[in-house]
C-alpha cells in the first residue's frame, strides 16, 4: 500500500463514522448503511482509483438517492 491509499482509506472512513453516528441518530438508514460501507470497503479495494470512485459513490449515495426514495 501507498502513502495516499492509507490517507484516501482513512479520509473515507472517518466520513463513514460521520454518516453512521448521524444515520443512527436521525434514523436514516441510507446514511447508516452508507457509513458502514464507507468504513468497510477500503479493506478490499487494491487500487487508489477503485478506492476514490467507490468512495466518491458512496458519499454521495444519501444525497442523491433522498429525492428518489420516501
């Protein structure tokens, strides 16, 4: 692993433990399960592209999926 791997994977999942404390807080379970794939999938993910496209996707799956979902 590669110096921005370890800071993109941290960064990610510092985000997740943003969207999992307010997913719980506010029952919100897009951002509550966004949080916890932000938190986990780093760990499987081999290239620093992969790890900013998913990343990316999942930080802005609450937003984007409100207006579609009740």
């Amino acid at each position: 692993m590669d110096t921005a791997t370890i800071t993109w994977s941290l960064l990610f999942s510092s985000a997740g433990l943003g969207y999992f404390f307010y997913g719980r807080r506010q029952n919100h379970k897009l951002a509550f399960y966004s949080g916890i794939g932000l938190m986990v999938y780093p760990y499987f993910m081999g290239t620093t592209a992969a790890l900013l496209t998913v990343g990316v996707l999942l930080m802005a799956a609450p937003f984007v999926l409100k207006s579609y979902l009740p």
